[in-house]
C-alpha cells in the first residue's frame, strides 16, 4: 500500500475537525490538495471512508477503522522518531465526554499528571461534561473517543437499542449502590441510609437534558418518581451549590471527591431496589490513543472499591 505518513496525518485532522476546509486551513496547505490526498487514500484502499454532504463530512464505517489504524501508526512513527531520531513527539490529543461525575474529573486530572511524568509537554485535551444525548453523539461522531454514562433496570433496554444503532459499545466500569448527595450541614447527613420519604421536604436536584429530555436520557435514577420540589441545573458547581444554600439532594454513585468538593458534600445510601451501572463507551472496534487507555486505567483505580459486584466476589470467596 502506497499511502504516505503524511496523507495519515492529514486524514486523522480532517476526521477530527470534520470539515475539509477547516482542516486545510490548519494545515496549511489548499483545500484541493487536500481533497486529493483524502481521495488517494479511498482509491488506495478501494473503499469510501468519508461521507460528504453540505453540512460537512463524517466518517462511513470503513473509515472508522481505517482512522484507528491510521492513528496507531502515526503514534508508533512519533515514538520511533523520539526514541531514535532525537526529535519531538507530535502534541497528544484526547477528547472525552461524560456525565457529570466527579470521579470522571478526578481521573482526567490523574491522567494529565501522568502524561506530564512521562515528560509529554504539549497537548490538546478535552473533558466535556454533557447531556446523555450529546455524549452519544461525540462518540459517534468521533469528537470525543469516549463517553462515559450510566445504565440502570430502568434505562438499559433503550440506552442498549440507541448504542447499537450507532455502532457504539458499552463498556462496563463498576456497579454502584444508589447514594444521595448533600451538604454536610443537612439534616440527613449523619443518617445511615434514607428512604424516599425521608427525602419528601427537600429539593430535588438533577441536571437538565434540553430538548432531549426524557426520562430515559436522566443522569438519575428515578426520575419518573414525583418530587414536590424539583429543580434543574446544567453544571456539578451549581448543583452542589444548591446543596448547600437549599439543602437540596442528587441521587448518584456516591462517590464523593473530597479533592474536588472537600468536606462540604456527603454521601448517604439511599433504600431503594436499584443499582446504577457506570461504563463508558466507544465506536465498534475503534482503537483508543494511549492517552485515553490511560484515562481509562485511571478511572478503574478510582471507582475499583465502589464496585459492588468486587464485594460480592469477596464474600463469595
């Protein structure tokens, strides 16, 4: 195969900003050039690896593929070039979408650090915390290389049916207990566990979905049970800030990080026949950077000793 490791470079950069032109402009070069290189590549490979339409272009499944090759070879090139030719790494890419889970920012932060120690001083990261919708669409449009959501007995059947329309998998993480977040200064926050009508005076709080907001898309479980007090918010520091000036509550892992948020917010089992399943998910078959088998190692450091499924284990044992 005749396909150079410059024409790689320019494919993965038309894959990520989508756009022909775009990416031409900020790879200096024209926008027929580029064109050509992209068409060479498909007539290399006997195949059409891009869809065009006016809104832009999108990658057919072939192409999902060919651009996880594609990125695999240009990062062994970069790393021949560093270990023997002396000369800089290209900059790191990684992009990842999650709901809003503090872990999730705990473990980009983990995997930053950890990037920096193995001396990689140029990058470009993203850390999009989004809608359940959005995250499945920039993993299916490859802006983010994974996204990380939840499933439960309530959601599953129709998360599961939307994922496998798009070609994404789902990659379990951990099992969860059903907490409730609050303030440390709530009322609730020395009980050892509550139950919904221990909830009923408070607000609940739980992040709007736009105009995909069905109960199936909710970052919560038990979103279809009446709440006489019920707010939306778009972002984790108004929601905990809720939690303090309102006393408000969120039902979530209850995997609180004390880095992020100190000792203001506390996690109390809620009594409930649930169990909330966190996993994060990629397109069929597409080969992850480094940078993000990274992330993922570190997630699974943080959220290992809140999977319900491992204590189990243990007692069995």
């Amino acid at each position: 195969m005749t396909i150079s490791l410059q024409q790689l470079k320019y494919f993965i950069e038309v894959a990520k900003i989508g756009s022909i032109n775009q990416a031409a402009e900020i790879l200096y070069i024209t926008q027929p050039s580029l064109s050509k290189s992209i068409k060479d590549i498909e007539i290399e490979v006997g195949l059409p690896l891009l869809q065009r339409s006016s809104k832009g272009i999108s990658l057919t499944a072939e192409g999902t593929e060919f651009l996880g090759y594609a990125r695999q070879v240009v990062e062994q090139s970069d790393l021949l070039e560093a270990r023997w030719l002396d000369k800089k790494p290209s900059r790191k890419l990684c992009a990842i979408s999650t709901q809003h889970y503090a872990f999730a920012v705990n473990a980009f932060v983990n995997m930053v650090k950890k990037t920096e120690s193995q001396g990689i001083d140029e990058y470009e990261y993203t850390l999009r915390e989004a809608r359940t919708y959005e995250i499945i669409e920039d993993v299916k449009a490859l802006r983010s290389e994974l996204g990380i959501l939840y499933k439960n007995s309530y959601n599953a059947n129709v998360i599961d049916k939307i994922l496998k329309e798009n070609r994404l998998t789902f990659h379990s993480l951990f099992l969860a207990e059903p907490h409730i977040f609050v303030s440390s200064t709530n009322p609730l926050a020395d009980r050892q566990f509550v139950s919904l009508e221990d909830l009923e005076k408070f607000p609940r709080l739980s992040y709007e979905q736009g105009e995909h907001n069905s109960f199936y898309f909710s970052e919560e479980i038990l979103s279809t049970v009446y709440a006489k007090k019920d707010i939306k918010v778009g972002d984790r520091a108004t929601i905990f800030n809720l939690m303090i000036g309102l006393n408000g509550y969120t039902i979530s892992t209850g995997i609180v990080s004390q880095d992020l948020n100190g000792d203001n917010i506390v996690a109390i089992p809620l009594a409930v026949d649930d169990n909330i399943e966190i996993g994060w998910i990629s397109l069929n078959d597409f080969q992850l950077t480094r940078q993000a088998e990274l992330y993922i190692k570190e997630l699974e450091e943080i959220v290992h000793p809140f999977d319900i499924r491992e204590s189990k284990k243990n007692i069995d044992d």
